[in-house]
C-alpha cells in the first residue's frame, strides 16, 4: 500500500516537472525509446502489470540543469507524499524512511546525483534501466557501498531491463 501510494505522487510529479521542463528530445529519439516497461506484477490471467519509466535515452537527452529538475522532482515526490499520506503518524513511518533512505543520500544534492547518474549512464549496458532504477544504485554509490556490489545491483538491473 505504501509502496503504491508513493508510486503514484512520485510519477505525477515526474510527469508534471517534465512539461514544465519543456524537455527537447534528441532529434532521432521516439518517446517510445525513452522509456522502458517495469513490470513488477502478473495477474492470475497472465497479464503483465506495469509502468514505463524513462530511461537513460531519455536522460542522455537532458540539460545538466534539467537532470537536476528532474532529481529535486523526485525528492519532492518523497516529501509531497510523506506530507499528505499521514504516514508520518503511522505505524508505516519506518517502511517510509527505508523507501526514503533507498533513493537520497544524506549531503548528495541533486548536482552530485546528476553526476554519479551520469557515471552509470556511460555504460550503455545501463541505458534500458529506468532512471528511478539507476537513482537507487546511485544512492548506494554515494553511501560508498563497494564497487562489486555496485556492479551486482547493476547486473540483476540489466537482466529485469533487457529487451
């Protein structure tokens, strides 16, 4: 529930700074090759429950400024939906600190972010992963988790990712 919940206000706020970006697209770019299916469900029927989330075509295709929009969006996603949840005098304030803590660092500002993101973004075995995907890894980065478990994160990323 939580976890839904904090999907939902983080990808309305994701879409909203977006249009208010004004984002150009590369001119050889298709919306469609900017994202990439995360399907995190399978009905009883077989049917595949999921969402397209940008990924690193999308984020190659970004402003250094723009990079940064987009990883305060995010921050304000956690906070909008901390804010209007009521999580914060619930039992689930723990569940939402661990989600919280997964995706920002302490001291590790949307600039800094922006360039560890870029970082990964320059192995194009990375480029499928949604960037929401490649914010965590970049959280563990800066924690200064060590370079084979950054490459392991990386790894199962690719297989869930790969087309």
């Amino acid at each position: 529930m939580v976890l839904h919940q904090f999907t939902k206000y983080l990808l309305l706020t994701v879409a909203t700074l977006l249009i208010l970006m004004n984002m150009s697209l590369a001119s050889d770019s298709k919306p469609e090759d900017l994202q990439t299916l995360n399907r995190f469900a399978v009905t009883d029927k077989g049917y595949e429950i999921g969402v397209y989330q940008f990924n690193g075509k999308m984020w190659d295709t970004l402003t250094k400024w723009q990079k940064e929009f987009f990883i305060a969006g995010l921050q304000e996603g956690v906070v909008a939906y901390y804010v209007t949840s009521g999580v914060a005098i619930t039992s689930q304030q723990s569940e939402y600190l661990k989600l919280k803590d997964s995706y920002f660092v302490k001291g590790f500002g949307p600039p800094e972010i922006a360039n560890i993101i870029d970082d990964i973004y320059k192995d194009k075995s990375n480029i499928l992963i949604p960037v929401s995907e490649i914010l965590r890894v970049s959280a563990r980065k800066a924690e200064g988790v060590s370079r084979n478990e950054i490459e392991d994160l990386l790894s199962e990323l690719r297989k869930k990712f790969a087309n």
